[in-house]
C-alpha cells in the first residue's frame, strides 16, 4: 500500500468491515512505542468507558438503577 502527495492511504475493505469503518467514521492514529494504532470511536468509546469504571458515588442496587433508566 502505498501513501499518496496528500499523505493518504486507502484502508483495506477487509479491515473497514472487521473495524465496523464505515463513511464519515472518524478515525484516529495513536503513537506509542510499538508504532501507530488507528482507533475507531468505538476504541474511545471503550477507553472513555474504562475511565469512568468506579468512579460513581453511592452504592445502588441494579433494580435502583434500572429503575432510573426506565423513567
């Protein structure tokens, strides 16, 4: 694959379907040691998700909080 003048590559369809890429999917490269990691919203979603783990107040009972859910 190569990169074009604009520095874009085309992401193989194989990969878009197993990633759930679609059109106007916003996608992000990430730097670490190993390289670069594209992430999907799902990725930040799942990471925003793991940050919040805990992070609530209180102690409430699954029906208490399905009960919030439901009004």
């Amino acid at each position: 694959m190569r990169v074009t003048q604009k520095g874009q590559v085309t992401i193989p369809l194989q990969v878009r379907r197993a990633l759930g890429i679609g059109p106007g999917s916003d996608v992000e490269f990430e730097l670490d040691e190993h390289g670069a990691r594209l992430l999907v919203d799902s990725d930040r979603a799942a990471e925003e998700i793991g940050r919040m783990r805990g992070a609530g107040e209180g102690e409430m009972s699954t029906e208490e909080i399905l009960a919030l859910t439901r009004r």
